[in-house]
C-alpha cells in the first residue's frame, strides 16, 4: 500500500481533465503529501508523468488496478 493522503477519481475523464483536477488537489496539499490519482483516459501515461516534471513533483508509482490507471504522486516544494 502507498501512502497517498488523498485520492482522486478522474475514471472517466478525459484529456486535460485529469492533470487540471490533479493540480488543483495538490494545491491543497503540504509539501511532501501524496496523492492517488485514478484515471481510464490513455493519454494519462503520458500526461500525468510529464505534468509531474514540469511541476516538480514526485511520481512515486505508476500502475494498472483492472480497468483504470493508479498514479501516485508527491508534492514537490
């Protein structure tokens, strides 16, 4: 089990929904906090792990649970 804080369910959104609402949930979170992140979009792959990149964050992993796609990610300072 990881050690996310929160999760969020963007199962069924679609491209940028699932950065823009990631983003704005790591507003709110302290520095160093993670994040679950559920996501069936296929451009979540690519998406999620750039956007953590350029926003220095953390993604501490990344993986399929059945249908959708698990990412967590830590909030970078």
């Amino acid at each position: 089990m990881d050690d996310a804080e929160q999760t969020l369910d963007a199962t069924g959104l679609l491209c940028p929904l699932p950065v823009l609402k990631a983003r704005k949930r790591l507003k709110s979170l302290s520095d160093g906090a993670c994040l679950r992140v559920l996501a069936d979009d296929p451009a979540a792959i690519i998406d999620i792990p750039h956007f953590c990149a350029e926003a220095g964050h953390a993604l501490v992993s990344q993986g399929e649970d059945g249908a959708h796609q698990v990412y967590v990610i830590r909030k970078g300072g």
